[in-house]
C-alpha cells in the first residue's frame, strides 16, 4: 500500500512501472440528488463520473467500474435501464469497463455506490499531501456553477428559464477532468492536486492540512463566468460564495511548482484545455483571500460536510 486512507484513490502498488488507483463513491436519494431532478441516464451518467474525477485526481487512467444497487420498489426496469445507459454513455467516453457488482432491495431510498479502478505510472501520481509553500494554486475550470445549479433545484433560487438551465446543467452533467489530470501528472510539474468536490474552501484546506502549508487566494484570478455573475446579480447575491463553497464542479485544484507554471499553461494552451492559477501555497498556517480592492480576509471553508445538517 503506497496510499490509503485521506486522498481522492487508494494508491497500491503492483509492482512494475504503475501503482493502481481505487475509488468508490456512495450516492444516495435525498441526500446527493432526488429523483425528480433528473433522467436515469443523467443520474447513472454523475454517478459515473463522480468517481473517474478521483481517479483524475491522482493523475491516472480508468479503467474497470463495478456498481451496486439498493433498490426500491418503487423502481422499475425501466428506469434501471436508463441508469445504465447513462453510465455506459460516459465509460465509453473514457475508455471504461462496467463489470458487474450487486443489487439487493431498498426499504426506503435508491443508492448506487459505484467502485473505480485505475493505473498511474509510479513516478506520476499526484497526491494531496504533497504542496510545498510557494507553489502556485491552479484550477483547471471555474467553480460554482454547479452550486447554483443546486440552489435552483432546491427551490431557492429564482431565475430566467435559459440561465437556470445553464446552471443546473453544470451540477447535473459535469464533466471529470481526466485528461488534465494527465497533463498534469505528465508534466512533473504539479506537486499535489484534489478534485472539487466538496467545494473550492474545503477542498483547498484538504490540501493545506494535509501538506502542512497555509494558502492566499486573490478575488481578482478568480474564473467567475458571465452566467454565475449574471444570476447573482438577478438574485443580489455574492457569486464568491458560489464560487468558494458551492461544491460539485469536479474540476482540479492543484499545486504547481512556480518556475514551471508558465511551460505547464502553454500546454494546457496547446491541448485546448484551461488552466487557471488563483493564488500560492504559503508557510504560514490558514488560508486567506485577498478582495480587488486588497483587503484582506480570512478564507473559512463553508463547502459540503457530509454529516452536518444541510
């Protein structure tokens, strides 16, 4: 075992010139997604790539999914259909095997956990504990779609119809950030990366604990798209606490080594990808955010906690 408990994958070694990634992700009616929300398809489809984004995390390649069912009456085969349809639809994209796992009955709520294995050469894989101060804080993507998307499905955000089918298309369908988990691990020059999950503030002070280093973040490098800042304005809300909290976006936030951070955007560039720097990693405890008119304040993370009351 090269790593277990605390990063996006368990990392074993296998001996050879690759170490093997597993990951498995719980998802459960009402407290990840109600049915309503969604097709099958689209629910299978999140299920799925909720998973290849850890795998993308550390870098790797997946490969094999197993997925297993609690299944209530109300379901039929159908709708079962539909989720699998939604899966195979996204291990094709990636190159991924669906082979097989478990069912068995539901008293109560739909669950799907779905395990995921992947490879990473040896001298690749990206790990969350491994941010050095002064490396540079990257996004591959912008945050906080998703978490309005959410907010619009919950009833608590009103909008016009074309920009809350945007939004809520980011949280339902995101994408998982496989290919610049690659690029990033190819590069040797990204020291520690986590997928966005539970949200930008969270997921940022995972990697601060775990590294033992502190992090500033500036307002002003920020990716904050027109639509996220048009809805807050619809809504007079602040699109920072989107952006910051809101989970779910499944893009990477990384630490880069500051000398090679020019080369890495270029061929991220020249792949068609984005990479965004927001900050630095620093030696000093907590993390901070700089305001565009630089203040500054302390950055507390307010993303998803599992066991606390949403």
């Amino acid at each position: 075992m090269v790593k277990g408990i605390g990063d996006d994958c368990a990392v074993i070694s296998i001996g050879g010139a690759e170490h093997l990634l597993v990951t498995t992700d719980l998802l459960v009616e009402r407290v990840h997604f109600f049915m309503n929300w969604a097709s099958p398809e689209v629910i299978g489809a999140k299920a799925l790539t909720a998973n290849l984004s850890d795998i993308a995390a550390c870098g790797g390649i997946p490969r094999d999914a197993f997925v297993s069912l609690a299944i209530p009456e109300t379901i039929d085969l159908e709708w079962l259909d539909g989720l699998y349809r939604g899966m195979a639809d996204i291990a094709r994209t990636f190159d991924v095997n669906l082979l097989g796992g478990d069912t068995t009955s539901s008293k109560s709520d739909f669950a799907i956990n779905i395990a995921v294995t992947g490879l990473v050469p040896v001298d690749e894989v990206l790990f969350r504990h491994t941010a050095r101060a002064n490396d540079i804080i990257v996004l591959t993507g912008p945050t906080g779609e998703s978490g309005a998307g959410l907010d619009i499905l919950l009833g608590s955000s009103a909008m016009t119809h074309n920009m809350a089918r945007s939004l809520v298309a980011s949280h339902l369908e995101p994408r998982a950030h496989v290919r610049e988990g690659r690029l990033l691990a190819r590069s040797h020059a990204c020291t520690a990366a986590i997928d966005v999950s539970d949200g930008l503030s969270s997921d940022l002070r995972h990697i601060c604990r775990d590294s033992g280093v502190g992090a500033v973040v500036h307002e002003s490098q920020l990716p904050i798209g027109e639509m996220l800042s048009q809805a807050a304005r619809a809504i007079g809300k602040d699109p920072l606490e989107w952006v910051l909290n809101g989970g779910e976006d499944y893009v990477l936030l990384a630490a880069v080594e500051p000398g090679l951070i020019e080369d890495l955007q270029n061929q991220f560039e020249a792949e068609g990808r984005d990479l965004f720097p927001i900050g630095k990693f620093v030696a000093s405890p907590g993390m901070e955010l700089v305001r565009i008119d630089g203040s500054r304040q302390d950055l507390t993370p307010h993303g998803w906690d599992h066991f606390r009351s949403q």
